[in-house]
C-alpha cells in the first residue's frame, strides 16, 4: 500500500487527533515526525511539524472528511 502526503500539522499530536477521524471511517494512516513519540503524542510543535500521510486510493475521501482541519 502506498501512503502520499495529506497534511503537515504543527503537532503529532494534532496529526492524531486527524488519524482518528480517518480511522472511524476505516482510512489508514501513517504520521511521519521527528519528534521522539517515546511518552505519547506530543503536544508541543515537532520542529518539522507532523506529517499525516493516506492511501492514495483514499486521499479525496480523507481530503473530504478533514475539510475542517486542513
């Protein structure tokens, strides 16, 4: 499955908060960051942000579905 880039949010943290609405609708995700992850999604600003990549066959449904967030 190839993943493309969707969104690069501030945060891993915001990042998640999109995965989550993509994974109600059954889209899969991959976050992309720099940051550690090692105590959770943080919530501080990655110093490349955090990028949020989907299926390419599943880019216009999750463009669709976070059209409030991106």
């Amino acid at each position: 499955m190839d993943f493309i880039f969707l969104h690069r949010f501030p945060s891993r943290m915001e990042a998640e908060m999109a995965g989550e609405i993509l994974k109600q609708a059954e889209i899969p995700y991959v976050i992309q960051s720099e940051d550690i992850g090692i105590f959770g999604p943080g919530s501080s600003p990655a110093p490349m942000g955090a990028r949020l990549m989907v299926p390419q066959d599943d880019l216009p449904d999750a463009k669709i579905l976070l059209s409030g967030l991106i």
